[in-house]
C-alpha cells in the first residue's frame, strides 16, 4: 500500500522517516538503513504503547462506570 499509493502522497513513510532522521541526526545518519528503520520501528511502537495506555484506561472507567450502574 505505501508503494501503490507513495506518488499520490507525495511520499512514503520511509521518505518521511528518512526527512526526519536526516533533521534530527545529519545526513550522514539519514541515509543509514538501519536508523531509519530502528526510528521507525521506535515511533510506531511509541504509537501502539500510547494507544494501548489509552484503551485500558478508558476500559477502566467503563468497568466502573457499568459495575456502578448494576449495583
């Protein structure tokens, strides 16, 4: 999907982590395979561990909210 649709968006996701690596670290870093994957990797698992902090707190509340509404 990130090939079929990089020339309507102007870029894939590589090319954006690529952008970036290259801002933060240099050129030197941005072209390196292997810390454009590694930055990534690490953004999307920051992603998933954010979300799922957010879906058990709001399971949370929901357990509560129901467990006080049947008493």
């Amino acid at each position: 999907m990130d090939n079929l649709l990089s020339n309507s968006l102007q870029g894939t996701w590589r090319d954006a982590a690529v952008k970036d690596v290259t801002k933060m670290f240099g050129p030197a870093c941005g072209q390196n395979w292997y810390a454009v994957t590694l930055v990534l990797v690490s953004v999307m698992a920051f992603l998933a561990c954010f979300g799922a902090v957010l879906g058990a707190v709001a399971g949370t509340i929901m357990n509560r909210f129901f467990k006080l509404l049947l008493k």
